[in-house]
C-alpha cells in the first residue's frame, strides 16, 4: 500500500483550519474547549480517537464526514444543582481532522469505550484509489418532424 498523504483540502476553510491549528492552541482556554485526538493505521483502517470523559455517546456526541473533512462535536452539561468547586469543562467540543485521500468515507464506524471516541475508516486499495471508471454514452434519438 502507498503511503498516506493528506486529501487536497476542498476549499479555503478546512487548510486555514489546519494550517492555523497549532499556533491557536495557546487561546484555546479562552475560545473553544480543546479535544485531543490521536491518527494511526491499523488492520487497513484510518482510526482516529478522540478523548471525551464523561458525555453520554448517544445523546451529546456526533460524528460526521463530508468531502474529506471527519468532524466530531461533543456536548457536556453541568449539573448545577449545588454549588461546588470544579475545573472540568463543559460546553461544546468540536474538531475537525482533515483525512487522508484514500480513506472510504462510505466505510465509517464509530465505538465509545472508557471516555475514549473511537472512529475508524476503511482504506481503498491503491487499485480502487486510481480506479478509471468506464462512462456509458448514451445516443439520443430525435425525432424529425414530417
């Protein structure tokens, strides 16, 4: 198998996202609730995982793909019920991992397990990477007036 490379962003906003990605990571206290999330290759599948504690997966987690974005949005709430010291955070947590060009995005499982998100994508073959596909011409037949 060929080595992965990084899909051709679609558009301007996925690349400035992950171009501007590590030099955000000093404001992300004070704009947006950070995610880490770690990407290897295993069993031919691209797994990302995501560490996300304390969320029901059901119903506070969403996984999406799109054009070769992989987007994953999580919600914790606070129970305020009383008042107490604490240093979790809650609110959204979002993150976008832009995917290698031959990922199947149509070959998607996602699994939660131990506060870790866990998704995994099937790879194409080189073959089906590079696949030419064969277009049928279709011939219209006009009918001439009489």
């Amino acid at each position: 198998m060929s080595a992965l490379t990084r899909r051709d962003s679609h558009g301007l906003f996925p690349a400035v996202l992950e171009w501007l990605e590590p030099s955000l990571a000093v404001l992300r206290p004070f704009t947006a609730q950070m995610m880490p999330v770690e990407e290897y290759v295993e069993n031919g599948r691209y797994v990302v995982r995501a560490e996300l504690p304390g969320i029901d997966p059901e119903t506070q987690a969403d996984v999406t793909v799109s054009r070769g974005i992989l987007t994953i949005h999580a919600e914790r709430h606070e129970d305020t019920g009383s008042k107490h010291h604490s240093e979790f955070r809650y609110g959204s947590f979002t993150r976008h991992v832009v995917l290698p060009a031959s990922v199947d995005e149509s070959d998607i499982r996602a699994s939660y397990d131990s506060g870790i998100l866990e998704v995994s994508l099937g790879l194409m073959s080189s073959d089906q990477e590079h696949a030419a596909w064969h277009v049928p011409i279709r011939v219209l037949q006009h009918i001439k007036p009489t």
